[in-house]
C-alpha cells in the first residue's frame, strides 16, 4: 500500500525574532551520531548503521540518477505552474535527505523525526529541524520537508506529491531557492530551504546534462543587486553589465562539465555562485583526415616514384561547419597544390619531384595544414611528415594471379 505524510515550513521573513520562527535549534545539543556494525545492503554495497541524529557527511543513496530526475521534475512542475523561478541543487540539503532516508529504511519507520529501533521499538532521538539544522548547517531564513514511501519511479512519487495540497506547496512555494532530494530503498525524501544570503545561479532549471551549448540562466538576486559579470569555468570574467535574472549564455562548445560562475555587486558588498552542467558532444571544429606521415619511392633505373603522388583531403570530424585551411611546407624536392583550400570537398596533393641528378639516399620534408576559419578549431595546426628513398635498383613489384573458379 503506497503511504506518503507531509510536513510544511513556512518561509520566515528576515528580521524576524527568535520567537517567531518556526522552527529552532533545540537548546540542548542533540545526541551526537553514532555509526555501529555493518547492518544492510544495498546496490552490493554493505551500509553502516544509523544511529543518532545525523551528522553523516555524505550518506549513500540507491539511485543517484531517481534523484536528479526527481529536482528536474519539480522544477518543471514550478514553471508549468507560474513559470516559477528553479531550485538549485544543494549539497547539505541533499545529505540530510539521504541521511533520513538510510534511517528510516535501517530502522524501518515512516515520520519526519529521527528514531532509533532499540530492542525492536522506536525511541524518538530528535526532531526533524535538529537533525537538519544541527547537523546540515544552520542560516537558514526558511526549510520545508516532503517523505515519501512506496513510489517505484521519480515520476509516480511526483504525480502523488503533487496530488497533495501540503507537498504541493512546499514544491511550488516562490520562496525556497535550493532542494535537496534523498531516495533509498522506496523511501523519498525532499528538502527545501533557502537563505538569506546566498543567490544561486541555475543552469537550464537544474539540468544535468544539455546536447547544446546554448543554456539559459535564472540568477536569483534582483532588487537587491546592481551589477554582475560571468565567466565559463576557469576563463576571463565578462565586463560588469547591470543585473539580470534570466540570461542566455554559451557554454564552451566542447564536450565535458563546465561551470558557470556569477559575481554580483553593489554598493559595498558582493556576492559570488556557480552552478554546472555536462555538454553531452563536442561543437567545435576538428581537423580531421591529415596522415601523420607520407612516404615515396624513385628508383634510378626505371625513373618513376611509387606512389606517383600523394592526394589529401581536409576535414571536419566533430560539426558541419566548413574549414578553410592553408598550407606551408618544408623541403624543396616536392609541389602541393593548390595552397589553400575549403572544406568540405577540397583536396591537396603531394607530387614528388624528379631529381635533376639522382643518387641513392633519403631527403625528408613536411606539409603543415593550417585551419584559418574558424579559429577556434580542435586539432590545428597538423604536420605531415615526407619522405623521399631515392635507391639505384629497380623497385620490386609483386603481381598476384587471378583465378575464376567455376
């Protein structure tokens, strides 16, 4: 039987006294975690016990991937409902929701505090803001938490969250500003928070992946500052522009995890973020179809080169854009023509060149191929190395028969 309860956390507005929150660190500490002997597997991996409040620094989970596709979710479920702004990704959030989900599925309960199973019955060890505010990191303007139990599939444990008025709210409250998200063995949970003090940069609603290098931001932060600048991973910053939230941007058109960092400022303060993202392919031109190496043969005897000639052709391996591309050479015992040339479908070749007063030996040269559009193509510039045997006996050429059977 599918069950899920829920739990709501207002946003607290800054300023606030201490008595008006709505939730609080518990004046006495909370017991300090303990981990025990090894007690169940899961994914072939044998998990520590879990004792205590939390604390654990990085719990494991059964699937990382249902969880990233549960924070992709929600924060779809936002904009189809408003086009309310993303949560971003949070690291403490997302280790007190993995840390309750390991407890609860090691001490087989179902609630928002912590319980320990001591002699088969629960004993309450601490609530659920001492848990997350104790032991996850304190500073928090606002926390909310949703649970969940029984759903096989990120989608089916959203559709039935979504059925809820109270996890609803919490999924769709404008407030919150990063998630967390903690699935083990069909135990959900979601955490919410935000504070004061931080503004996330989130790219694409908190996509893992994009197949294009164009992405969209949502920088949170407006009325509060002037002015920001942005820069791909560890690349020269842009100029100072006025504040925007929502910012077209172009990743590096190569394949791998890139990061997008964000500098804000005003009048005496700043504050910085960064969000990242994996380009599934490459969008930059590559060279591509340039041997490494040519060699010839001319005999003295018999005046001919084996090959008679070399024919090259340019390409671009990874885009469809064209390359224009020129050559330089070394070595004055060949032409190639012509010296410059686009792709696709423009070739060069290498023709060796009879020498005037032939003797036995070797002479050596090169060809350089040259991308001059688009600059920023991979693999440039490539160098093809020549060599010319020159040898006084007639070269040896080996026919093979050919036979028809019937």
């Amino acid at each position: 039987m599918r069950k899920f309860t829920w739990f709501i956390v207002l946003l607290v507005m800054v300023g606030a006294s201490t008595s008006d929150l709505p939730f609080q660190v518990a004046a006495q500490t909370p017991p300090p975690p303990t981990i025990g002997t090894a007690a169940f597997v899961i994914a072939s991996s044998v998990m520590p016990c879990y004792t205590g409040c939390g604390g654990i620094a990085n719990p494991p989970t059964s699937n990382a991937d249902y969880e990233q596709q549960v924070i992709e979710l929600v924060n779809a479920e936002r904009w189809n409902n408003g086009q309310l702004p993303p949560l971003k990704r949070e690291d403490t959030l997302t280790h007190a929701a993995r840390y309750h989900a390991n407890d609860m599925t090691h001490d087989n309960y179902f609630k928002h505090d912590t319980y320990d199973r001591v002699n088969g019955n629960l004993v309450f060890v601490c609530s659920t803001w001492d848990r997350v505010i104790g032991y996850y990191g304190s500073g928090w303007s606002g926390l909310a938490e949703n649970i969940a139990w029984g759903y096989s599939t990120p989608q089916s444990v959203m559709q039935g969250l979504m059925n809820s008025s109270g996890h609803r709210a919490n999924i769709l409250n404008p407030n919150y500003r990063e998630i967390g998200v903690g699935y083990v063995s069909s135990r959900w949970v979601q955490n919410f928070g935000a504070k004061s003090a931080r503004y996330p940069i989130v790219i694409n609603r908190e996509a893992a992946t994009t197949d294009h290098y164009r992405v969209n931001l949502y920088i949170y932060g407006a009325g509060t500052w002037t002015e920001m600048r942005l820069r791909n991973n560890s690349g020269d910053w842009t100029a100072w522009q006025p504040f925007q939230t929502n910012v077209v941007w172009y990743l590096p058109k190569t394949r791998g995890t890139h990061t997008v960092s964000v500098e804000q400022r005003k009048t005496g303060s700043s504050t910085a973020s960064s969000d990242t993202i994996y380009l599934t392919q490459d969008f930059m031109a590559t060279l591509g179809g340039i041997p490494a190496s040519a060699t010839f043969l001319y005999s003295i005897p018999e005046g001919v080169f084996v090959p008679p000639q070399q024919s090259v052709t340019p390409h671009n391996t990874t885009t469809a854009d064209a390359l224009a591309w020129t050559l330089t050479t070394q070595g004055n015992w060949f032409t190639v023509t012509p010296a410059s040339g686009n792709t696709p479908g423009a070739l060069f070749i290498i023709t060796p060149n009879t020498p005037s007063s032939p003797t036995p030996g070797v002479w050596t040269g090169a060809v350089t191929v040259t991308v001059t559009n688009p600059p920023d193509t991979l693999n440039n510039a490539q160098r093809i190395t020549l060599t010319l045997r020159v040898i006084d006996t007639p070269i040896r050429r080996v026919y093979l028969p050919l036979t028809l059977w019937q």
